[in-house]
C-alpha cells in the first residue's frame, strides 16, 4: 500500500498536488460561503456537506479524466513529432512549440533551436514501455482526484462536529484559510519567493475567487 501511495505521488507531483488542493478548497468554501452569506440557506448540516462531497468528487474525477486524455494526446503527439512530421524545419518548429513554458523558453532563440535539433537527432530509448508510461499516467491521474477528495475533510469535518452549522461552517473557513496559506507558504519555498508573502498572495486570491465565485453563481 505504502509502495502503491508513493508512485502516486511521485507520478503526481507537487506542482499538481498544489493545484488540485487550492481547486478543491476554493471549490468547498464557495458552498460554506454562499451558506455563511444566506445564498444557499441550508437546514441541515448533512445536505451541506453531500452537496460539497459531490461538487469534489465529480469535479476531481473530470480533472483525472481530462488529465489523462491530455497527457495521451501529447505523448502521441511528440511520438509523431520525432518520427514524422514533415520537413526538418517543420520538426524543429513543432518541437520548439512543445516546450513553450519550460526552461527553453528563456534561452536565446538560437540556442533553443539547437537544443531541439539535437532532440530530433536522438533516438527513442530502446525498451520504451508505452503501456506502462501509460500506467504512470493513469496513477497522476488518480492521484490529482485523490487530492481533491482529501480537500473535503478539512472543510466537512468542522460542520460536522459542531452542533451549530454557522459555527460549523465559521471554524471550516478558519481552518480551509490556514490550510490555503500552508498550500502559498510551500510555493514560495519552490519559487524561490518569500513564503510568507506568497502564502498571503494563495489565500487573497483565493478568497477573491471564491467571494465572487459566491455571489455570481460560480
């Protein structure tokens, strides 16, 4: 079990974990907001919590399906790029193209189309296992849908526990904040930027999402 958690994570990754934890928090708080600010009047504490169960399941398990899609159609995509696409410049443009939004991106323009021809040169490694990259895909996969369900709990939990859904809901904002300002503190640490600044920034985004995802219908 233990074996089978860490490929997920490692499959993942934290770039992933982090979006799926800041999609699913923002996701819950926009139905404990919208009942803190009497959009949604609920009576009951249960029909609140199953409405945030649903809207993190099905919204994760779209995320996983999309993912996986995604991540199939740009292996197929690069396969046709080193096999076959056309003339040599054509290739080279279509890999540059690949890796928009990567590190070539700020290399001088020569430099990253060095770097792509010499991509074009190699040769797919020998013993390629399609089926099980495919494998590792479906574990990111399931991985990004097990996170947004993991983000339920911090938020269902307090309004489950306390016996007054508005306390309920008031301590499940507390502690959704804390956790959406851990989720900016550990950017910061990756970026390279002040933790606690980017922490502020992760939790002032998202409460503006989440406000006008409240009273717009989002």
């Amino acid at each position: 079990m233990a074996a089978f958690v860490r490929r997920i994570w490692n499959n993942t990754g934290p770039d992933l974990v982090m979006q799926e934890l800041l999609y699913g928090f923002i996701m819950a708080l926009l139905f404990v907001t919208a009942t803190r600010a009497g959009v949604i009047p609920f009576e009951g504490k249960l029909d609140l919590c199953l409405l945030i169960i649903g809207m993190n399941v099905t919204w994760g398990a779209i995320d996983a399906i999309l993912f996986y899609m995604i991540d199939v159609f740009n292996q197929r995509r690069f396969i046709n790029i080193m096999n076959s696409c056309g003339t040599r410049g054509d290739c080279v443009d279509a890999m540059m193209d690949e890796f928009g939004g990567t590190p070539l991106d700020i290399l001088d323009p020569e430099d990253e189309r060095k770097v792509c021809e010499m991509i074009l040169e190699s040769r797919i490694a020998e013993g390629f296992d399609l089926r099980r990259d495919r494998r590792d895909m479906a574990y990111s996969a399931i991985g990004c849908f097990l996170v947004t369900v993991l983000s339920i709990f911090p938020v269902i939990i307090p309004i489950l526990v306390f016996p007054d859904i508005g306390t309920g809901t008031a301590v499940a904002s507390l502690v959704s904040a804390a956790l959406l300002f851990l989720v900016g503190w550990d950017m910061g640490d990756r970026l390279g930027t002040s933790r606690l600044k980017t922490g502020v920034a992760v939790l002032c985004v998202a409460t503006v999402l989440i406000l006008v995802g409240t009273f717009t219908g989002g």
